[in-house]
C-alpha cells in the first residue's frame, strides 16, 4: 500500500486514473534507465551544439513527436484551465529552467557526477513535501534516505573536489539549484487535482516550454551554430523521444499513484545508471567511493520500495474526503 489520498468523488465519469502500483515501479524502472543512458549522451552531444540550443532541439523535437502521437491517436484535447498551474510549472520550470541549468552545468562536471548531484533532488524533496503535502516519512524511509544521500556523497567526493576553481563551485552550484528546482515541480505535481490526464497535457507543456526555451538560446548565444551529423542527429531523437516524451509522461503518471518523496527516493537510482553509463561510454574513472555510492544508493532504493508496499494504510492526506470534479494525484483507489 502507499501513501495516498483518500478518493475524492467526481462526477466525471473519464477522470484520470493513476496506474496501479505495479504499472507505476516499472515505469519507474523505465524512467531510471532511459534518463541515466542519458547522461553521457548530453555530454557527447554538447561537442556539437551549444548547450541552449541543443536544448532546444530536444524539446522542439519531443514537442513534435507527442503532438504527432496525439494526433494520430485523436487525443489533442485541449488542456482544462484549472490544469494550467502545473502545465506551467512542468514546461518553465522542469523543461525550461531546470534543464537549462543542467546542459550548462554539466560543461563544468563530470557526467556522470553532474547525474549525482541533479538527483540530489530526492534530498530536497523531503522538506518541501513535508511543507507542502504533509507527507509523513516512517522511520524505515527516515533510514532509506539517510542511506540513499550518504551514497550520493561518496559518489560526489567533495573532498577531491578543487573548490578554489571557480567554475567547479558554479558547475555544482547550478546543478544543486536545478535539482531543489526538480523537487519543487515534483511536489507540485504530487499536490495538483487533476482534471485532465497527464498524457493530454504533455504536448501542451512541450509547446509551453518552445518560445521561452527559443529567446533564451537567442539572448544568451545568439544564433545556432550546430556541427551536424548522423550522430548528433540520433542522440537528439533519444533525448526527444525517450529522455523527454517518454520520461516526462511516466513521471507524472507515477507520481499519481506513489509519494513524491517515495518516488524521488526509487529515482535516485538514476545517478547510478548515469554514473555506470558514463565509465563504460566516455571513459570517466570508477573509484573505490563510486562503487560504495552506488551499493548505498541500491540499498536506499529497496529499503523506501519494502517500506512501501508493507505500509498498511495511507500515511498522507493532500486534502479530506470532498465532493467536487477531478482528482488529486493518488487520490483515486487502488485498482
């Protein structure tokens, strides 16, 4: 069982369902392996393209691809008004901003540790839910946390880090600011009622998220100058369709049914694939703290999936039982 809300009653008889639990911990699985692929893939792909406009190219090109998909499945529909709070918050804060910050900072750190400290969002989950949400975190959770952070820094290693250079303490700096950016979209997403489902939003956030993402490419490194080539143009299509369409969909459907801070805990484990992916691919150095970050990290995972399945009743409530349309993520039974 998970933490959930208490079902609000709707009159609508095609309000959005959350996925059952099962369905949410393999889109989970998906989520972790496709962002974690990712990591040296941007650091490949920022050789060729500036890190606003490959951006760009991603987003534009996912934008494309969900408003095909929609199209041809006849599910355009336009996004309910009272969905537009957290359509926003995905498409200026997550795929604007916080990606944004991600493409530059990672100039500055390692791949696969630029992994690490993005997903250190986990951490500023906590508070945040806690404030926001009044999600309750047992004491099982209290342990897969403290396990999971202590991994992230024996995977960071501050202390080989070379503070006196200014670039690395930017580097870390914007990354740190992208992931409590991270967190906060996370929360919101977690607390919104939703009125539409996440899949009939997802082209709209894509399509929110172009115009601002295009004048700041502008603003900040004028035109395009893009070396092309086949391989460029194949880690745009993985980072359209599975980093960003795919990834960005399941999130919000996972984070429907699962705790925010249950979820952000379980995608902690994408820093590990990151990490892993990032010493096979571009030849980054596993050291003897990397690997005893990444069993921390492991353990924190499994230790927050066993305290939630054997939770035997909803320790959260994002609002009491009500009469009224739409619903809250989790706020619906578990089928």
């Amino acid at each position: 069982m998970s933490d959930i809300a208490p079902p609000v009653v709707s009159t609508s008889s095609d309000r959005p369902r959350p996925p059952t639990r099962f369905v949410a911990y393999l889109l989970i699985a998906g989520v972790v392996f496709a962002l974690g692929l990712n990591w040296p893939l941007i650091s490949i792909g920022l050789e060729s393209a500036s890190p606003w406009w490959f951006v760009v190219l991603r987003v534009v090109g996912a934008g494309i691809l969900v408003w095909t998909a929609s199209a041809l499945t006849g599910r355009i529909k336009a996004a309910d008004r009272r969905d537009l709070p957290v359509v926003a918050s995905v498409a200026l804060g997550r795929l604007t901003i916080m990606t944004g910050m991600v493409y530059v900072g990672i100039q500055f750190v390692d791949a696969g540790r630029t992994a690490v400290l993005v997903w250190t969002a986990s951490l500023w989950t906590v508070p945040i839910a806690a404030v926001a949400l009044k999600e309750r975190l047992t004491a099982v959770r209290w342990a897969g946390l403290a396990i999971g952070i202590g991994g992230i820094v024996a995977l960071v290693e501050p202390w080989e880090r070379d503070w006196s250079d200014g670039d690395v303490v930017l580097g870390h700096a914007i990354l740190l600011v992208a992931a409590i950016l991270h967190a906060a979209v996370s929360v919101h997403i977690r607390g919104h009622r939703w009125y539409s489902s996440p899949r009939d939003v997802v082209p709209w956030q894509f399509l929110m998220a172009t115009p601002p993402l295009v004048l700041l490419a502008l603003l900040l490194e004028g035109l395009p100058q893009i070396d092309w080539s086949w391989g460029l143009a194949a880690n745009i299509a993985y980072q359209s369709a599975i980093a960003s369409a795919f990834a960005l969909w399941a999130q919000q459907m996972v984070l429907q049914r699962l705790p925010v801070t249950s979820t952000n805990l379980s995608l902690m484990a994408v820093p590990v694939v990151g990490l892993l992916s990032s010493v096979i691919v571009l030849n980054e150095t596993l050291t003897v703290y990397a690997v005893i970050g990444v069993v921390a990290i492991i353990t924190g995972v499994v230790t927050n999936i066993v305290a939630d399945s054997k939770a035997g009743a909803p320790t959260t409530s994002l609002t009491p039982p009500s009469v009224g349309v739409g619903t809250r993520a989790g706020g619906a039974e578990e089928r």
